[in-house]
C-alpha cells in the first residue's frame, strides 16, 4: 500500500481551540484544566508554537483537507513541528520540552509534518492572487530578497549582509494592494545569485504583459521595462514616498519570517531541509495574513498623479480592504 493510501485512510480526531489549548498546556507543564487569560495563553502559544491558535487550527484543517497529516500524526506533533521552526533549539532541549520524548522520535514527527506543511504551497501562496482589488496598475507586487544564515559553505555561498558568511537567498514577492504573500522562490546561493539574477530566473517570465513589480535600487538594471525603484531614470519624484512605504512593508514580511529562530539564527540541520523550514514559515505567515493579521496597507496607484484641480493624489492608504 503506498504512502498516499496510508494517508487518505488515516483520520486524526480534528482538535478544536480548547483542544490545542490543552495539549500547549500539557507542553508547559500546566494544569490542563485551569486555563489562564485569553490573552496570557495567545501570548505564550504564540512563543512556542510561532502563530496564533485560530492559525494552528487553519494549518491543521488544510493538511487534513489535502491528505497530509501522516499516519498515527496527532496535533500535539504539529505542534512540536511549529516549535521546531519557532524556538529552533537543540534537538535534546526541544524533544525535553516535548515531555521527554526520545529526540529521534521528536525529529521524525517534526520532517513528516514539515513536507506536509511543504505540501500546501500552491494551495496558500497564490500567484493569481496579486489580481486581488486590481485597479489597472502596471505594478502589481513588490519584490525583495532575504539571506538566511547556514554554516560556512565556501565562497559561492558568501553573504554581504553576513560579512561573507555563508547563507542561502530567497525571493518573496507581495501583492502591493492586500499584502498577501503570492510568490516565494528558493534557496539560492548568496554568492553567485545577486537578487536581480534570482528575479531574471523565474519571476520575470511569470509577469503579464507589460507588468511589473517594485523593487529597490538593486533591480535597476531591470527598469524601466519590468522594475520600479528609485534610481530609475525614468522613475518620477513625486512616486518616492509612495514607493518606500512599499518597499518598507516588504521588509515587514522579511522581519516576521526572521522571527522564527530557524531563519534566524544558524541552520544546523541538512542544508537540503532549510528550503523545507522557509516554505513552510512563509505558508504559516500567509495564513496569519489570512486570518486577519495582515502587514499595513499601502496607497499605490499608477499616474497621473495630480487630481482635477492640480492637486498631488497619490491615493489613499485604504486600499479596500
């Protein structure tokens, strides 16, 4: 019997958020049966396990929706997963805070779970999804880089923003008008794929018709046919602002995805897992956009920039959602 049929026929028992509760209590080592404030207990889940309940329990609908949750898979192993990627401690440490499970077994849950997790990119990050609330501008996502740190791999691998330590590259693209998270691409090594290299790669051949995307001024050779940034020769002062609020809130999505230890400190596991660990930190960031925690909105329309009477418009910072 395959590993697929395994799967299908296998139906863990649904937690609810009192369930969830429960078994973060039983990995705090607190009576189940005394929940404390609202708030203390979201503080504390969000600590160990990197999201909010309501989030725990989408990801687990959508594993079990697409067949993922892995035969004998129970929530609590989830959960060590999310606490994997969350807290990023030594193995011995985590499978401790576990309950005391062998670091074997801890480990075991934690990759079946993650290509689970893996499992769900096309179904959370959605490139169509830049459409959303289309106003015809020409822009419709913005684009950046991030480097994550692994141990030292030569210099193909070498990172300006580690001093020429070794790290890996990703690209994470945003719809500009909901913030959603459409596109991730990845790894790449630091040393030998500069972000504009990375975006010719793949991006670029994904846009429509004379689309394109914001960027910073490390994409100006891309501009003015498929960029916008700053230092475009045909970029107009006035969009300035306007763009750096973009470009800010792309760094928004950079900063939560670093809150998790295992994108922010040293990778120590196989290199070839560390593509696993971001996907599925970005699949659980988008369903927490999702769920109402979205990154701050940003005015963004095309030209021209001035109203009836002269005045300068650049749109609102509503943008409909």
């Amino acid at each position: 019997m395959s590993d697929g049929d395994h799967r299908k026929r296998y139906r863990a028992e649904p937690p609810d958020a009192e369930f969830a509760l429960q078994k973060a209590r039983e990995i705090w080592n607190r009576d189940t049966r005394r929940p404390r404030a609202v708030a203390i207990e979201d503080e504390d889940f969000r600590g160990f396990f990197g999201c909010s309940v309501l989030v725990f329990l989408s990801l687990w609908t959508l594993l079990e929706r697409f067949d993922q949750i892995p035969p004998g898979g129970e929530a609590c192993h989830l959960m060590w997963t999310l606490m994997f990627l969350k807290i990023y401690a030594r193995n011995t440490v985590l499978s401790s805070l576990a309950g005391g499970v062998d670091p074997d077994t801890y480990m075991k849950w934690v990759w079946l779970f993650l290509d689970g997790i893996v499992y769900l990119e096309c179904h959370v990050i959605i490139w169509e999804n830049r459409l959303k609330l289309d106003r015809g501008n020409d822009c419709l996502t913005s684009v950046d880089c991030t480097d994550c740190r692994i141990p030292n791999h030569g210099p193909d691998f070498a990172s300006h923003k580690f001093n020429k330590k070794s790290g890996l590259r990703y690209e994470i693209a945003l719809c500009i008008l909901t913030g959603d998270v459409v596109w991730m691409n990845g790894p790449f090594e630091c040393g030998k794929w500069p972000d504009i290299s990375i975006f010719q790669s793949a991006l670029l051949g994904m846009l429509a018709d004379n689309e394109r995307v914001e960027a910073d001024d490390g994409y100006v050779g891309d501009h003015p046919m498929y960029i916008k940034c700053p230092a475009g020769f045909a970029n107009p002062e006035e969009t300035l602002f306007m763009q750096q609020r973009v470009r800010n809130r792309q760094e928004t999505i950079n900063e939560r995805v670093k809150n998790w230890k295992a994108l922010d400190g040293m990778w120590r596991h196989e290199i070839t897992r560390h593509g696993d660990a971001f996907r599925a930190i970005i699949i659980v960031s988008q369903l927490a956009i999702n769920s109402g925690e979205r990154l701050f909105p940003c005015g963004y329309r095309d030209p021209p920039y001035h109203g009836p009477g002269g005045e300068m418009d650049l749109g609102s910072d509503d943008d409909g959602l």
